[in-house]
C-alpha cells in the first residue's frame, strides 16, 4: 500500500528552528520513503494537500482515555473534593463495557484534534486497549496500581507486555504507579521490579499539587522525588505526570532521568494545581512533553488548546514573553512528547525511514491568515477542527474530517446510555 501526498507544505518538526519547505511526500506500507519536491510515482492512494499545513501527528504524554463520561461533571471544585465525592464512587460502577465505549469516545477526539499517540493509565486497559485498535491510534497503556488496587495489575501488565512487545506494535505497555500518595514503598518497588523484568518504563503522577507535597513529607520525611528515588524509581525510563513542585535538589535527581515529564497545562489551571516550571526543566536539559489529562480534569482532549495554554503559562510564569516561542511548543508536542515516551526513533518528525504520523491541517482559514508565522498560527490561533485528515502508520484514519471505520453516532449513543446509567 503507497500513499502520495502532493502540494504539502511540509513543517518537518526536525531542526531546532522552523524548516518550512512545499513539497511531496511518500508513504509505502507504515513508512515514510521518500521527501522529495515531485514524486511521480504510482500509489494507492493520492491525497492532494494544497494550502494543507503537514506535520508530525501530536503526542499526548498522559492521559486517561476511559474518563470521557466525566466531561463537564461536578466541575469547579478542588481536586481531593471532586475526586472523593464525585470520580471515584462512579468509577466503583464502571463495566468492562463502559470502559471500551468510553475509550472509544476520547480516540474519536483525539484524533479529530490532530492527536496520533497517547499515554494512557486506568484500569480495565484490555478494554481501553481494544478501543484503540479499532480506532488505529498509537498508544503507551498502563494498569494503575495503587496500594488499594493491586491484585492482577501485575499480571494484567505482564500478560499484555507480552502479547504487544512485539518489532513495529502500535501499542506498548508500561507498568504505572498511580501516585506517591497513593502507593507505598513496597508497592513502588513491586512496579520497579515489574518494570526492570520487562524493561519497559513506569508512568506515574508526581508533584501535582502542593498538598501531595505536605503529605509525602509528613510521611516519609523528603520530597515526592526524593520518595521515589529512595525506591530507585529513576532506574527505569518514566513519564512524570505533571511535575510543578520540583525543587533545585529535586531538579537534580531528575535531570538524567530517561523519559521526561508530561506537562498538564489546563488540568493545572483548572484544579489550581499551580504552574510546572517547563523553562527551568528545559533550561535543564529534561525532555517536556504535553498532556491533556483525562477529560474529568481538563474537559478537552484538544492539544491545541495545550499547547496554547503551556505557551501562555511560561510566559506569565517568567514575566518574560522569550521564555519559550510557538515553535518549541510545537515541538513539545510532536518529538519531544515522542522523547519522554522513548518513541523518538519511530514518531514525532516526518523524516525519510519515520513510522508515517502524518496530520494535514486545512492552512485555508480567515483565522490562520495572513502566513507571516506558521508556527505562531499554529499554536496561538489554529485548534483541533483545523486538523482535516490524519494518517496513522501509514493508514488513513480521518479524511476531510471524517474518522474511517468507526461510527460516531454509534459510540455517542452507547456513551450516553453509560451517562444516563451512572451520572
Ligand atoms: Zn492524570
């Protein structure tokens, strides 16, 4: 199967500045082969990308696909509060069923936002995980694992590590560790052992908020980063979700950490769970990647919207409007997000040899005119319905904006019953 795209204007997403070039591009089977300005050359399939800004797919670093029911639910209230009283006594009644529907809904809308990969964590991911493979997407999926819910995650991660560590699988598994507050060191170890006998990585939330600070302290006497270098956490590659009270000591725990941390911008605004300090992160040669969230916390899976608000956060964070610009946010989201998941070899630039993650976003748009900045369009005016068609190893899975294979009403239909049964 060979997939032409003509007349793209290609922002590669390669260098450390913008390289914005017109050109073709050939995709054969999952692959990128050729980058050339005229291909002529007989394909499959023919997509026809003039006035289509093309680049890398968008990579969210942490998110909680299963949660969509939570969108707009019991919102405005304090994190503990909104977790305790409304998330957890609905998730007590979710069905294996719920969750695959669920699932499918936050595919739908990542994909229609330009997003190609995710990294997931919840529970009952055999059924996330089918959900993803009817949708087409990439995606890191992890068994949370608390101290109150251990029993068969280990083996539900052993299980499906095996099943999908396999040369050119879509999905890879992690083992997760829900959070320093909600796991002891002997649950920690038992995730790091898991992680080291599989050699995979562990995505785990960290220094959320100021209280999950208060708490470790009180407990265990250090920092949340220190707790979980005590258990040599850092040993194995990590996703660190969030990431806002790290301190200098801290920073240099984790500055030779392999992974890097998901930044959270909205969920963080929304909770007022307060600012990660991206610049000083990156300044520090940690790779940052961006997340949504589950739709609970952040009621959007649009990256766009991420990268806007990650963009504005720095600026009004360091008083200073150079602390980051458009393209390195860009950047962030597309091989840097691939960095802190390990994919940086397969995903987040379009290079000859690349897995093909491929997004065209319609570039003919009042609001994405005139072109005096591609990149500046793209993060603080284009937003996720500017994405018109989206490739996923090679295979078309949006066109003209209408996701292949998978009826949305259908899903809308099986979510709202789920709605209409538990909230
Ligand atoms: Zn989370």
């Amino acid at each position: 199967m060979k997939t032409l795209i003509k007349n793209a204007i290609l922002l590669d997403m390669v260098g450390e500045t913008p390289n914005i070039r017109k050109t073709d591009i050939l995709v054969n089977d999952k692959i990128i082969e050729k980058i050339e300005s005229k291909i002529d050359e007989n394909a499959d399939e023919v997509i026809d990308a003039k006035e289509m800004i093309v680049m890398p797919g968008l990579v969210n670093t942490h998110t909680h696909l299963a949660m969509s029911i939570f969108r707009g639910y019991k919102d405005d209230r304090k994190l503990m509060d909104w977790l305790e009283n409304a998330i957890f006594p609905v998730e007590d009644k979710l069905r294996p069923a719920d969750i695959y529907w669920n699932s499918l809904l936050s595919c739908i809308e990542l994909i229609k936002s330009g997003t190609t990969t995710f990294n997931d964590m919840y529970f009952r991911m055999d059924k996330t995980i089918e959900a993803v493979e009817k949708s087409g997407m990439r995606g890191v999926i992890s068994w949370c694992i608390t101290d109150d819910s251990i029993k068969d995650k280990p083996e539900m991660t052993r299980k499906y590590f095996n099943k999908y560590n396999y040369k050119d699988s879509k999905i890879k598994v992690y083992v997760s560790a829900h959070a320093p507050y909600s796991c002891n060191p002997e649950t920690l170890k038992l995730c790091v052992d898991l992680a080291k006998e599989l050699n995979t990585g562990i995505h785990i939330h960290l220094s959320e908020t100021m209280d999950e600070e208060k708490t470790i302290r009180e407990r265990y006497e250090q920092s949340a980063t220190e707790y979980l270098n005590d258990v040599e956490l850092f040993d194995v590659p990590v996703v660190l979700a969030h990431g806002i009270y790290i301190s200098d000591s801290d920073l240099e725990i984790i500055k030779n950490i392999k992974g890097g941390i998901s930044h959270n911008p909205i969920s963080n605004c929304k909770l007022s769970s307060g600012i990660c300090n991206v610049t000083k992160l990156r300044e520090n040669g940690i790779n940052v990647g961006i997340g949504t969230d589950g739709i609970g916390s952040t009621t959007t899976l649009d990256m766009f919207e991420e990268m806007k608000m990650a963009a504005y956060l720095q600026k009004v964070n360091t008083m200073e409007p150079t602390s980051i610009n458009a393209y390195q946010i860009l950047k962030m989201a597309t091989i840097e997000g691939a960095k802190v998941l390990g994919l940086e070899n397969e995903i987040g630039t379009i290079e000859v040899g690349k897995k093909a993650d491929i997004i065209l976003i319609d570039n003919n748009k009042t609001h994405l005119y005139p072109e005096n900045d591609i990149c500046a369009n793209l993060v603080y005016s284009a937003n996720g319905a500017d994405v018109d068609t989206v490739i996923i190893d090679g295979k078309v899975v949006m066109r003209d904006r209408k996701i292949l294979g998978i009826d949305e009403d259908e899903v809308k239909e099986k979510v709202d019953k789920i709605v209409k049964r538990l909230l």
